[in-house]
C-alpha cells in the first residue's frame, strides 16, 4: 500500500518516463484513415462514403450491445468528464500529480474535440438513418458532430493517464497492464455505438486522438508544471466549493435519470470531501466529523425511507410533523455514534470503511429508486438463493 507522498511520487516518475515516440503507432493509424479517404474513397462526398462503409458494422454492433441495455447506458456516462473525473475525485488528495496531467489533458482535449467536430460536420446515426431502424438508448443526438467521438477522446484521455500512472515496473506486467486499459476503454467507448450516438469509426479515431492528446497533455505538464498548486491545502476551500457543486449536479443527474453509475459517482464525491475537509481541518473533532457525515448519509441516502414515512402519515399535523422531525434526530444521532465509534475504533482504516459503507448505501438506494423494493432480510436471503445468471439481469 502505497502512502500519500509515495503514490505521487510514483506517478511523477512513471509521467516523467513518457515518451512522444509512444505516438508512432496512433499517427501512423490516423494517417492510414486520412489517406483511404484522401486518395481511395469512390465518390466526391467523403461523408456519405465515411458513413457507407460501416453502415452494416455500425447496425451490428448496435443490435448486439443495445441487447444490454441498461450496461450499455451506464457504461457510456463514464465519457463523461463529470462522471469519470468524480469517480477520481479521491487521487485529488492521495495522487495530485494525476490530477495535474487530467487536467491538461482534458482541456486540450476539448479545444481538439470541438474544432474537429467543425471541421469534419459527420451527421449522426439519428440524423442519416431511420430512428426506428436502430436503438436508441437515452437523449436522441441528431446533430453534425459525429466525428470525432467525444466521448470516446474524453475515456482514453482518462485510461491514457492512468495507465502511465499506474504503470508497472516488469516488462510482462506493463503489456497486461496495457491490454487490460486498453479493453476496459475500448468497451466504454464503443458503448456509444450501443446507445446508437457514434458510428464504429468515429469511436476507433475518438479513441486515438484520446490517446495522443493525453500523451501530450502528460508532457506538457512534465514541462510546465502550471497545476502544481492542487497540492496545496490553501486552495482546498476552491476543490470543496466544486466538490459540494458536483455533487448537487449528481443528486439532479439521479433525480432525472436514475443509473447505477451515477450513485458510485456521488459517493465518490461524497468521500472525497469528507477526506479534503478532514484534512483541510485536522484540529475538528471526532465528534463534529460523526455528526457531519452522519447528516450527509441523511440527506444522500435515506430520502426513499423519509418519502415512505411522509407517504404514510398525516404531515400537516402536529403529531406528523413532531414523528418526522423525532425521526430526523433521532437517525442523525445514532448514526453519528456509530460512525464515531467506528472511526474512533479503527482510525484510518475506518475511512475505507467509510467508502465501502458509502458505496453500500449506493447500491441499495438505486435498487429502491429502481425497482421500488426494500432492502430487508427477507430480500437479502431472495439475493443470495437467486442464481448469478439472474442477479447480474438486474444490471444489464
């Protein structure tokens, strides 16, 4: 296990150790697609052509993985920078340094993504095809800006730097290591086929500038070093601003669309900034953080049981409105002493504690927002006697 400095320490080595030959193989490929276009393509529309030759791929792979749709739906929030970069929220305070070159690398990535949707005006799948001759999984995108996939550039910018943060020492662990990120972004990215928002081409190119815009965006941090006061505990004030703003949008982002990922998202931020706070603050006490991550747990969690009680009582009355705010209380102090107790207890390991709690409570507010159920004996007993088969059905 790695400590705060060590982790950092790393990555700043494992960043230094970059080299801008690694985009050979990328430029090389980008060349080939600019030049089959450029030199080889049949008609004088190089959009109707692009679109043409994987118009079958594109129905394939959309019949294929909109067959899980609700994976597929989760799976493509992660392009999304505010989903991916919350659910890294916590190397804010463990690995600024991965933090620093996100950063760099997003931001070049949006001025790329952006002139090159421009540039290239591709149609969507929505805007081309018949809606009801493909799935559709979410908001329909019918717009010019197919090419390139943004999505797709925003998650390999994402598993491009943390598979150089994270890169191991021996040689056969580097090339597991690489095909393991490489498999887990392609999936991702090619999720957007399955919500039928990209063609296959505009993924594998989105893929690739993804790719190089975070090798150079490493490099350009290697030599600048322009974010270098994330590290400091001065502006942590600014990071728990963005931190309770971010979580308000998720709370709205559940609230709209209800997926999985979002919780994880939320508890992610959730964790994070009780860790920047712990840290910013280190003379609170004990008792003060038990009270307010045992209020967060409150309004994060248990407002599916508190719609329940309201639902089920006479609110405008005295004694409806004294049995809720006695609720309230009463669930704010016993949680706040089991939390104490546990952090008190366990110290530091406590906190992971804390994250697997957070992450818990996650799971099962989204099966109750979802599907309505209590998570009670009774279910969990249903849960551990249910083949994995159909287990796993609830979240495809």
């Amino acid at each position: 296990m790695f400590s705060k400095s060590k982790l950092d320490s790393k990555m700043t080595v494992n960043f230094m150790n970059v080299k801008l030959w690694y985009l050979t193989p990328s430029l090389f490929l980008l060349l080939l697609f600019f030049f089959y276009f450029l030199f080889f393509r049949e008609g004088d529309n190089y959009i109707e052509e692009y679109i043409y030759i994987q118009k079958d791929l594109f129905f394939y792979l959309n019949n294929k993985l909109s067959e899980y749709r609700n994976l597929q739906f989760n799976l493509t929030q992660l392009g999304d920078v505010l989903i991916s970069f919350s659910l890294l929220s916590i190397f804010i305070v463990y690995a600024p340094k991965l933090w620093e070159a996100l950063l760099t690398s997003a931001i070049l990535s949006l001025i790329v993504s952006a002139t090159l949707k421009k540039i290239f005006s591709v149609p969507r799948p929505a805007a081309v095809f018949d809606n009801d001759s493909f799935i559709i999984i979410g908001r329909t995108l019918s717009g010019s800006t197919s090419l390139p996939s943004g999505h797709s550039i925003a998650t390999f910018v994402v598993i491009t730097t943390l598979l150089f943060a994270f890169m191991p020492k021996k040689k056969i662990n580097k090339i597991f290591w690489f095909f393991f990120m490489l498999i887990i972004g392609l999936v991702v990215a090619f999720s957007r086929v399955g919500v039928g928002a990209h063609y296959p081409l505009d993924v594998i190119i989105g893929s690739i500038i993804g790719y190089i815009v975070a090798v150079i965006g490493i490099k350009i941090n290697n030599k600048i070093k322009w974010l270098n006061w994330i590290k400091n505990k001065k502006y942590y004030p600014v990071f728990i601003l963005l931190l309770v703003i971010c979580i308000w949008i998720m709370i709205t982002k559940i609230v709209s669309t209800n997926l999985l990922i979002f919780y994880f998202s939320l508890s992610a931020l959730t964790v994070t900034l009780y860790l920047i706070i712990s840290s910013y603050v280190k003379k609170i006490k004990l008792s003060y953080y038990a009270l307010i991550i045992s209020f967060v747990n409150l309004i994060l969690y248990q407002f599916p049981f508190y719609k329940f009680v309201c639902n089920n009582i006479e609110i405008a009355s005295a004694n409806g409105i004294f049995l809720l705010v006695s609720l309230i209380v009463a669930s704010i102090l016993l949680n706040a002493l089991v939390f104490y107790i546990g952090l008190y207890l366990l110290r530091s390991f406590g906190k992971w504690i804390l994250v697997l709690f957070f992450n818990i409570n996650a799971i099962a507010v989204y099966f109750i927002n979802t599907y309505g159920v209590l998570i009670d004996k009774t279910m969990i007993g249903n849960i551990l006697n249910t083949n994995m088969k159909s287990r796993v059905a609830f979240y495809l």
